[in-house]
C-alpha cells in the first residue's frame, strides 16, 4: 500500500459474537446471568475464604484467593462490552487506545491465571510428598513472592505481545472479526507484514503454555505416585480430593488457547466458540466446581450461612 495514500486508524468496530445477530436480547440476558454468575460464585469463594480462618492461613486458598479474583476480572474485560453491544451496535466501537488496554488486560491476566495454575500444582505437590516440609518450603512469606512473581510473570508476558501488536501501522479496514481485541484478529488489520508477530505469538504462547503445563504434568505424576503409595482407601480419597478440582480446571483453563493460538487461520465462528468457553464460561465454572470437589470449602460455606441465619434469628 501506498505509504501517502493510509489514513491510521482510531477506532475499531469489533464483530461481536457470531451467530447473536439474530437475537440479541435473547443473548444480552444470557451473557448477564452468566456474568453475574461469575462475579457472584467467586465473591462468594474470597469472602468465605478470608472470614474462615482454617482456610486463608493456608497456602493452597490464598492461590485459590488470588485465582477466584483474577476470574473476575477476566471475565471483566470482555464481557461488559459484549453485553453494550448487545443493546446497541454503535457501543461496539473502541478506541485504538482503548483496544491496546483491553488486548493488554486480557493476556496479562489470563497469562497470570496460567502461572499461578503452574504454582498451585507445585503447592499440591509439597502438601503430598514433601508434608513434614511443607510449612516450612511454603510460608506465608515463599507464598507471597510466588503469588508476586505470577503477576509480575503476566505483565511481562502482556507487554511484549501488546507492544510487538500496537507497533505495527493501522491505516484500514477496522472491523475486527471478534468480540474483543485479541491479537489474531486485530493483527490481520495491520497495513504492513506480520510475519514476525505470528511467529512471536506462536511461538511465545506456546512456550509459556507448554512450559507452565508440563511443570503440572510432572507435579501430578509425582503427586499420583504419592498417592497410590497410601495404605488406607479414605487416605488416597482425601488425598485425591484436594487435587481434582484444580486438575479439572487446568484442563479446561489449558485445552481452548493452545486450540486458538496454534490455530490461527481458524474460521472466525470455530475462533469465537472456542474463546467464549474459556474467556466467559471458565470463570463462571470456577467457583463451582472448587464448591463441589472440595469438602473444606463447602463446610465453610455451611458455616457462614449457618451464621448469617443466627444472626438474622436475633
């Protein structure tokens, strides 16, 4: 393209979600109970963690603390927008600026969320193996500089992508096939060869996700070694107990992205359906399914509904 005939871009219209055009409301209430769902499971999951204290002394529900808070925001990022353009298609523009911060947001936490997976399985893998150590390898103050080192992990991660996507000139189309700024999509609207981001992006992701996923694999192996070394059947089911949900949740945290960052030339519906389960319905799972798999928390939560109705009763 002629360098004297580009015009850079300032706003982008993002594409929404496919197959919503239709109905709108229909989608527009759906997304804003699964929204609530989201913010209220996880409020739910902080507040009865920090009011009970058998449970925030411990290292594994500070992580779960930081985790449930990170989902809220996740689900922040996107959703909110995606509920404005629901109601009205002119609220589906975005400044350039304000897809930067969004594109920024949106890998610095869930890049986060990826780390902080990695340190809970090594959290799960002291408590299992290394149980007369384990007060001692993480206290309150190893817990905190790992809790610190996957935030500061993730905005790292965010920068590079954000600042290697935005340095590349805009000058048209602006309509990103997507439902918010993520780099794929907005990448493909760049006047000049992206050669090089694609690769960075694959390349990158596929590190940190591959590196991050395979520390959980050897972490689970040698916990299932552990485990299968227990004598009594109520021992290895305890044991097994505190493990499955955050297994579940790898799983489903770990499988859409690498689908979607090693698939980039996927079709925008396949893209979009893949993204919205760990972008919106992930978070939403969350909650439920630590709430469900873990008999601590549940009888905390007893607890704390058990003091709400006395409280109530006076």
């Amino acid at each position: 393209m002629d360098p004297n005939n580009q015009t850079e871009v300032k706003v982008f219209i993002l594409g929404g979600l496919p197959n919503t055009a239709e109905l709108p409301l229909l989608f527009f209430f759906l997304f804003l109970v699964i929204y609530l769902l989201t913010i209220l499971g996880n409020l739910l999951i902080l507040v009865t963690i920090l009011l009970e204290p058998q449970l925030h002394g411990l290292p594994m529900y500070f992580f779960l603390c930081n985790l449930s808070f990170l989902d809220i925001c996740l689900s922040s990022v996107t959703v909110p927008k995606i509920l404005a353009g629901f109601i009205m298609l002119s609220y589906r523009t975005i400044s350039f600026g304000g897809c930067a911060i969004q594109l920024y947001a949106f890998h610095f936490i869930g890049s986060t969320e990826c780390f902080l997976y990695t340190v809970m399985a090594y959290d799960r893998y002291l408590a299992i193996c290394r149980p007369l150590n384990y007060a001692t390898l993480m206290n309150r103050r190893i817990c905190s500089g790992l809790a610190a080192g996957t935030w500061f992990a993730g905005s790292f991660h965010a920068a590079i992508h954000t600042s290697l996507t935005f340095r590349l000139p805009y000058c048209g189309p602006n309509r990103v096939d997507y439902f918010f700024c993520d780099i794929p999509p907005v990448v493909k609207l760049a006047c000049a060869d992206t050669v090089v981001n694609h690769t960075v992006t694959v390349v990158n992701n596929g590190v940190v996700a591959s590196g991050c996923f395979a520390l959980i694999c050897i972490s689970y192996a040698y916990i299932a070694s552990a485990i299968l070394k227990i004598k009594t059947t109520e021992g290895r089911r305890r044991a097994f107990s505190t493990c499955s949900a955050h297994l579940i949740l790898v799983l489903l945290y770990f499988g859409p992205p690498v689908f979607i960052y090693t698939h980039p030339s996927s079709s925008d519906a396949t893209y979009g359906t893949v993204a919205v389960f760990y972008t919106i319905i992930t978070p939403m799972l969350n909650p439920f399914i630590y709430t469900m798999r873990n008999k601590e928390v549940q009888r905390a939560l007893r607890k704390l509904s058990g003091r709400h109705i006395a409280s109530q009763d006076r």
